[in-house]
C-alpha cells in the first residue's frame, strides 16, 4: 500500500496524484465514480475530469476508503461540500491530513479544517493551496504552492519532502486559517471577474475588481485572525490573480456565462464540474455580515448567483459612495 494518498479523483486530485508520482513513487487516489477507477487501472487515463493526461502506471485507483488505512500522508481533494462525508468515511487517521479543497462549508459555515478536527480528530493538519491550474501541474509545469502547517516546522520537515517536486515547490507557512480564507475567498472573486468578462467592460474594471476583491479578502482575513503576509502570498494574491484572469478557473467562466446573459440555475445544473465559489458566496456573505465585515463585491455575486441581473449590478457597484483606498474601506 502506499505511504500517500489523494481523496478525490476529479481534476485536481488527479494532477496532485499524477505529480507525487512523477518520481515514480507508489500514490493510491480514491475516487467516488467507478468508471473513473476502472480507467485509471486499466489505461492510466481520467477522461472525465483530467482527458488530455496520461497517468503514471504508479497511481493505483480505489473505490473503498478502507483501502486507504495504511497511508502515512492523505490530501483530502474531494469537494468542499462533500469532503466532511468523505472524512467521515475514512478509517480512524493519525498522519497527516493536507486539505486541499477550497471553500466553505455551507451547513455549518465551517472552514475545512475545523471539519476536519470533527471528522479527524487524531490527524495533523496541514493545507495546501496556491495559483495552481490542474492540467498544467499534471503536465509537470512549474508551480508554487503555500504548505500551512498547523504542526509547525517539525510537520513542515515531514511533509514537504513528501510533495515538493522539481517543478512543484511548496513555501512554508503556519498559517493555516490564512491559506484557507484565500482558497475559499478567491473563487467568490473569480466568478465576478468573469461577469466583467462577460459584461465585456475591459482589462481596467477587471483589474480593478481583483484590486478591491483582495481588500475584501484581507478584511475578512484579520476578522479571522489571519495574517496579511499571507493574504499577500501565494495562497492569497497569488491565486487570486491567476484564478481571476483565465477561462481555465471553473469559477471565472460560471461567471463569464453569467455575464453573457446565461441563468446561473442553468449553468449550475448543467455543469459537469463544481465551481466551489458558487457554493462558498453564500455562506461568506452570511458570515461577514454577522462579524460587520462590508464585501460588496461578494454581496454582488450573491445577487447574481441568485437571478440578479449582471449588468444591473455592475451599475450598482459603479454607483457605490466614494471613499479612501484602504483594505479597511
């Protein structure tokens, strides 16, 4: 059995599995479908989620969680909304748990690790994240990713020996509610940035919403304790750059469709993938409203997500009252 393994056979979880064994290491990689674990097996291939890859012979697909027991490392890659079912499932777990999905749970409003304490209370906790594409990162382009570690340094020298890779190379931090908040926070602002996309409204409005967003993502960040070095980092700006500015994010084109005039019920039905900021807006607006946390910008994707007109609310935004620029403003 190997001492890593990977939740989640969609994209991601795909190219992070492809990745650690791209040294030719043993990674296990459970997927919910078992069409998709039948294909990995039998022709090293993941054509739903991940086509264009031609998996290592090393990574060995699994159905049963149980399989999982043996492994030292896991990266929980299932979706956000789904991961707290996921854990709950898995064998008793006492390595290290690096969450790697990114959202908020809706039903409880819980960042992913303090689902994860419930659902793996013995395990240490660790999360990657960062301006990271799956297909690039399958096909061994370079990347950097932020490591939080909840264990401090000692799990620091422990994991990142297990993920780093020559074109793969994770930056240390113990910040792990910071690495969270800018995972989650960051697909809420890419679905605005691809409204202006789709409202064709130019280069400057959208960079000017990435520019705003991130004050919003800072201010909910300090509400949270997180630290704005991270904010500031590749977990914060960093992916929120990268995830605002392509068609490649599954969020950006949901909000590109929506500003092309598509219904965001239909694009949600219809959609093979999950676009976890349409899932996380809602509960980050009903949680920064209850700490007083103003994000207009969330607030305006709410609306939208929600039937709201996109070129009403790009006027609305436009007509917010002038004020300082200032993360706190």
């Amino acid at each position: 059995m190997a001492d890593v393994a990977v939740l989640g056979g969609g994209a991601w979880g795909t190219a992070l599995a492809q990745m650690l064994a791209s040294d030719g290491r043993d990674v296990t990689l459970w997927a919910l479908e078992p069409e998709v674990v039948a294909e990995i097996n039998a022709d090293h291939r993941n054509t739903p989620f991940l086509p264009d890859a031609q998996l290592t012979p090393s990574i060995r697909a699994i159905s049963d969680l149980a399989d999982i027991a043996d492994a030292q490392t896991v990266l929980a890659v299932a979706p956000a909304q789904h991961l707290r079912k996921v854990l709950a499932e898995m064998p008793e777990f006492s390595g290290d748990l690096v969450i790697c999905a990114k959202g908020i749970e809706q039903s409880t409003g819980a960042l992913m690790s303090d689902m994860a304490h419930e659902t793996c209370p013995s395990a240490s906790l660790a999360a990657l994240s960062g301006p990271t594409f799956a297909h690039e990162v399958a096909a061994g382009l370079p990347a950097a990713v932020t490591l939080a570690c909840e264990g401090g340094e000692e799990q620091w020298k422990r994991l990142s020996p297990v993920i780093a890779r020559p074109t793969f190379r994770p930056y240390y931090s113990d910040d792990l509610i910071g690495a969270e908040i800018g995972g989650a926070v960051k697909n809420v602002l890419a679905i605005a940035c691809g409204v202006v996309d789709g409202l064709a409204l130019g280069q400057n409005a959208r960079n000017a919403l990435i520019t705003r967003g991130f004050a919003e993502m800072a201010r909910f960040g300090a509400a949270r304790g997180a630290s704005f070095d991270t904010m500031t980092g590749l977990c914060g700006l960093g992916d929120l750059v990268l995830t605002c500015s392509s068609t490649s994010s599954r969020n950006f084109s949901l909000g590109k469709a929506i500003g092309e005039g598509q219904a965001a019920a239909d694009l949600m039905a219809n959609r093979h993938t999950v676009a976890e900021g349409a899932h996380t807006a809602p509960v980050l607006q009903r949680l920064a409203r209850a700490e007083g946390i103003d994000m207009p910008i969330v607030d305006a994707v709410v609306a939208m997500l929600e039937g709201a007109k996109a070129a009403d609310i790009a006027d609305a935004l436009l007509a917010r009252p002038l004020t300082t620029e200032s993360r706190s403003a």
